[in-house]
C-alpha cells in the first residue's frame, strides 16, 4: 500500500500566520494518464471530515482561496495563506492513484 | 443541499453482526458512487469500501473484504454497509461519503459509531 507521511504532525500558529503542511509519497501519485490523484480535507473538532483540495492544486467548493495546494510525483503542500481561527482541526493528505486509497496521518493545526 | 445521514449505530459483541444505512438527499443519488470511510477513536481515517453508481464494481479494504458488503438501492437512495464476524479492532465511527467528479469525497455524512466490545 501507498503510505503517505506527513510533517509536521502538529503545528501552532498565531493567526494571519502562513503555514505548509507537507505530504510525501512512497511512490509516485503520478498514473500513465498524466493524472495525480492527491487531495487534502479538514476535519475540525467534532466534525465530519470536509474536501479543501482535489487533484492536487483544484479548490473545493466553497473552500477559501486562503488554502493552496502545490506538488507532484511523490511531494505535495498544503498552504494556508493567513490562518483564522476557523482553521483549527486535523489536516489529511489523501491519494487515490493506487489502489487501495489511503491517507497521511493527519497533521493537527492548533491556534496560538 | 447535500445531505449524508447514517443510522445504525450501537454496541454489539464480537462475532456479530450489524448493518449501517446511509441515506442521500439533494442530488442525484444514482449518478455517483459511493464510499465508507471509518475512524478508529483517537485514529486517523482507513478507507474501506466503495460501490459505483450502477453497482456494477464493489471494492474493499484488506482488512473487511470477505467480511463487510457494501450494497445500495437507488430508488431509495440508500446506501449499505452489511459487517459480519466484527472484531474489537472495527470500533470506528463509520462515515458514508459521495464520490466526487474529481475521484474526492466531496460530501460527508455525521458518521455513526460503531462499538464492538464483550
């Protein structure tokens, strides 16, 4: 199986801060279509795990534009641009280009 | 509005079995596969299930194949996840989820806990 690391595992940031969160592959998300199949979701305290990026770099719905992600091959970022207080929970990368789909261990973002 | 609303939670002993629905609303349900996704407590998320739009293809994690059976009705837009021979280690809360256009989980339901303990 696909194991995804991620670093940190846990981050405090004050807010208006700019934080990355880093998803590294053990082989390439990259399938001979030319498509990468890497995402990251948010599941805040008490919640339902919710989609922030697919394939990569695509906003989710509603998510916003504060987050960006970034990478290929085996190396992925997740950006937030300006941290709010909203932003707080458990960050997980997510690859579906090899079966079965797995996900990272979570990085846990806490507010200063 | 999309809207996920499993059912089916509780406790039952090892051995057992039990089965969790997951109803769909505000889009069209026979037009999109489907996943469950559990969540161990204190855990990260394990995929373990996914059914396509006709069920035409079912797939399954390791650990519940020849165990769980995902199944659904679309003229119900009902989702199913049937687990036999449960195991102290499928405590989890189990969420269903839509799959998305980009292969994502773009909707999540609340999730339902599922205990297994004697």
């Amino acid at each position: 199986d696909v194991v995804l690391t991620q670093t940190p595992s846990t981050l405090s940031a004050t807010i208006g801060q700019s934080v990355s969160i880093s998803c590294r592959s053990s082989q390439s998300l990259l399938d001979s279509a030319g498509n990468t199949y890497l995402y990251w979701y948010l599941q805040r305290p008490g919640q339902s795990p919710q989609l922030l990026i697919y394939l990569v770099s695509n906003l989710g719905s509603g998510v916003p534009n504060r987050f960006s992600g970034s990478g290929s091959g085996t190396d992925f970022t997740l950006k937030i641009s300006g941290v709010e207080a909203e932003d707080l929970g458990v960050y997980y990368c997510m690859q579906a280009t090899h079966a079965p789909l797995t996900f990272g261990s979570g990085t846990k973002l806490e507010i200063k | 509005e999309v809207q996920l609303v499993e059912s089916g939670e509780g406790l039952v002993q090892p051995g057992s079995s039990m089965k969790l629905s997951c109803v769909a609303s505000g889009f069209t349900f026979s037009n999109y596969g489907m996943n469950w996704i559990r969540q161990a407590p204190k855990k990260g998320l394990e995929w373990i299930a996914l059914i396509y739009y006709d069920s035409s293809s079912k797939y399954y994690a390791d650990s519940v194949k020849g165990r769980f059976t995902i199944s659904r009705d679309n003229s119900k837009n009902t989702l199913y996840l049937e687990m036999n021979s449960l195991r102290s280690e499928d405590t989890a809360m189990y969420y269903c989820a839509k799959l998305g256009l980009g292969a994502d989980f773009d909707y999540w339901g609340q999730g339902v806990m599922v205990t297994v303990s004697s």
